[in-house]
C-alpha cells in the first residue's frame, strides 16, 4: 500500500477537510508518511484568499517535485476550484480536484495506487519514470453537495484539537471575497451528524473540539426543520460528553445576546470569541459590501467583554482596500485601539479575479499596503501582549499540545488556554491532557505556567 502525506494550507475548513481525507486514506489501508519527502502520494491542499496564498502552493508543488520527483501529486482546494488550468500546468502534479470533487480523492488514489513503482527502484535508475499531462477533475458545487465530514479521532496523527467542519460555503458576497465561488452557496451538517461526530471524537480521546465553517454563524439555515448555532451549542453540551468546545470565527451580526449568554453559561465553552471587522471605516465597510458599520461591530466586541471578562475577542483587518484613505485607515486603528480586543489577524488586500473589489479604481500601491499592514500588526501585538500580562498571577485550565523542549528551566510543554493563549507548562506532560498552573509570567510571547 502506498505512503500519503497531505500539505495543508488556509483556514480551519480546510484543515477539517485534509483531516476528512487523512481519515478516509486511513481507513482503505494508506499509511501517513512523516514529511513530503518518504510519500508516495501527496495531496496539497490550497488556500486562495490573496495571491500571496496561491503563490505559497506553487511554491511549495515545485519544492516537491524537486525534492521527491516520484510521487503522485494531486492538487486540491480553493485554488484548484478556482483556476484548474493554471495548476495542471505545473510539472509534477498528476491530478486537479477542485472542491466540487475533493470526496473522490480517496478513489483516485486507489486507482493510482497500482500504478506505483517503488521510490528506491526510481532512485536507482531502474524504472524510467514518465508522467502524463495533469488531469483535472472540478465543476460546478452544487447547493445539495454534501459536506466532507470524517472527524479523526482524538490524539489521532497529532490532532489534539480536532477540527469538525459544521458549515461550509458563503451565501454573502463581500466585494473582496472569492470564498462564495470556490465553495457554493452556505451549507450545513444537520444536528444529529453533528452530536453523532463529537461523540465519536470524545469516545477516541478528543478533550477539546473547534467547530468550524466558512460562515459559521449562518448554520442550519438551510436545513428543515431550520437550526441555529446557539441551539446546535446547547444540544452539543446537553448531549455530548466533550470537556472543551471552541468555535471559530462568527460574523458580527451572528454575535447576539443570545450567543454570548451560552458562553458565558458553562466553562466548558472556550472563553474564545474571533469576529471579523475588516475595516474600521463606514465608508469603506459600505464599498466591501459588509453589513454592519463600526458602531455595529463596537457594541457586539463590549458586550462580549462585559458578559466575559476574560476573554479573547479577535478580529481579521484588511488594509490597503481599493479607495482606502489614509483617514480611513487611522479610523481602522483609532478603533481597534479602543475595543477590548486581544489579538489581530492582518491581511493586505489582494485582488482576486471575479470579485468586484477587482475592478475597483484607486488601487492601493503596495508600498503603501505593507506599510497599513505593519501598522495593524503592531497594534495587534501591542493588544495582545496587554492581554497577556492581565493574566499574570491567575490560574488558568490548559490543554496540553504535542509540542515539548527544554530550556535552561527544564523541560517544558506548550498548551493552550480557554482564552486562546499559549501557555509555557513546566515539566514534560502528554499531549491532550489538562492541566492546572499558576501564571508566573509572560515571555517570549507566551506565558508561562506552574503547578498551583
């Protein structure tokens, strides 16, 4: 049977769906490899939100045929769904599954599984090895498509915090944003598919469980009888016996009273709230065709913060779209400054073909975007470290990580907190355990913790 290795990049749906594909490969008898390099076949999973993103996946499809030039390469993800061509052109990728068909890969890899001729046999000239034309297999994701959804268990591979895709697709259409083309229109998992997962993820070990989605805070939308998250949340706690559930990014307009009240009911929601805001401008919220204003957005991030006052409230910022001021921009800053956020995620603007951002006069320069960019990450981590020393002196539940060292203090093991921090656990713990410390410090940009 033939070694796989999946090269993941973008958000947390699509690290739910290579860890729906890993599970699936696993089950027909595929062995994960350690690195690109040993694999057989290696499935890269791509992002395309900005063109820095596409770029970092043809990058990294050279790197491989470079460096492993007898494996079966198959492309998959956003940027195969949204130009097929550009990436069957590339030397060295064998297939191009756009998202519309990402739940036939395991099947190709079966069928291409025959084909193999041992790595060693290339490496010592005995085979000559001659690779046809790509082949591309995408069309149209149709708003009955099912969702890729296979958990793998807890523990499982490294994922101390398995990802559960919930929703996908993105029925909004902000002007910058090419996701409603690549993924189709808003889907949902029904409710008992989901209980059914967590219990599932909880029965193989899984402590903590991140739900996610494209536009999570439209789930069960779609379904009938129609579902909303908060109830999805309340049943998920009711019925499963999962210790820790995190939820990814929500609209703001999806953050009710409602929402933050299932919060702030139980510990055993994460203290763990990320809302996109993209721009502090009224004017140029209106031109990325978002749905609130700032004041909006404002009243949501404080009432956040009173109901949880512990906890971190994120936030993704573009800077440099089309047409923005420098006044827009210190309107951006000016409010980022004054909400009770504790982290940033910064992204410049990149055009993407087919989105009406695209054709936008008054491009930004990007000299002039990459200075905004450096401007809001500053503020980002002039946020987060403030957010960090609050917690000095507290003592905090954490979730230990598969990441381990040793410093001059001895050896140490990173975990994460409720309140999406990393913590420095002194000792060697093992993954996927909680764990009690005391918050002795912050350093290095994390925090470190003690027994106490």
């Amino acid at each position: 049977m033939a070694t796989f290795f999946i090269q993941q990049f973008g958000c947390r749906a699509t690290q739910a769906d290579a860890a729906a594909i890993e599970r699936q490969l696993i089950e027909r008898g595929y062995r994960v490899s350690s690195d690109a390099n040993s694999a057989d076949v290696i499935v890269v999973n791509t992002c395309t939100v900005t063109a820095a993103a596409d770029l970092q996946a043809r990058q990294s499809i050279r790197t491989i045929r470079r460096q492993n030039p007898g494996a079966r390469v198959i492309v998959t993800g956003c940027y195969a769904q949204r130009a097929p061509e550009e990436l069957a052109a590339l030397e060295g990728v064998s297939w191009v599954v756009g998202n519309s068909h990402k739940p036939e890969i395991p099947r190709l890899v079966h069928e291409m599984d025959r084909e193999f001729v041992p790595l060693s046999a290339l490496a010592s000239g005995m085979f000559p090895f001659k690779r046809g034309p790509a082949k591309i297999l995408t069309g149209d994701i149709l708003e009955q498509q099912e969702l890729l959804v296979a958990p793998v268990e807890g523990g499982e591979a490294g994922h101390t915090r398995p990802v559960l895709k919930i929703q996908d697709g993105c029925n909004k259409r902000c002007s910058y944003c090419v996701i409603p083309q690549v993924r189709g229109r808003s889907r949902s998992l029904a409710p008992h598919n989901v209980i059914e997962a967590i219990v599932k993820l909880c029965q193989g070990g899984a402590r903590e469980v991140v739900l996610s989605g494209i536009d999570l805070g439209n789930y069960g939308r779609d379904l009938e009888p129609r579902a909303v998250l908060g109830e999805l949340l309340r049943r998920i706690l009711h019925e499963t016996p999962i210790e820790r559930l995190r939820v990814s990014s929500v609209e703001p307009m999806d953050i009710t009273e409602d929402l933050i009240a299932i919060f702030a009911a139980t510990r055993r929601m994460a203290r763990h709230i990320h809302m996109p805001l993209q721009s502090g401008s009224d004017r140029i919220l209106r031109a990325m065709h978002r749905w609130y204003r700032a004041d909006h957005y404002a009243r949501r991030a404080e009432l956040a913060r009173e109901r949880l006052p512990d906890a971190a409230i994120g936030a993704d910022v573009i800077a440099g779209f089309p047409g923005e001021t420098e006044a827009d921009h210190q309107a951006t800053l000016s409010l980022v400054e004054r909400l009770p956020l504790t982290y940033l995620h910064v992204f410049s603007f990149s055009s993407r073909p087919g989105t009406a951002a695209a054709e936008l006069g008054n491009q930004i320069p990007g000299r002039m975007i990459a200075r905004r960019a450096r401007e809001l990450r500053a503020l980002g981590e002039k946020k987060k470290s403030k957010f960090q020393s609050t917690q000095v002196g507290r003592t905090m539940r954490v979730l230990t990580l598969n990441r381990t060292g040793n410093d001059a203090s001895g050896p140490w093991t990173r975990a994460l907190s409720s309140n999406y921090l990393e913590v420095q656990a002194s000792g060697a713990s093992p993954a996927n355990q909680f764990l009690d410390l005391r918050i002795s410090e912050c350093k290095d940009g994390h925090l470190v913790g003690i027994p106490g």
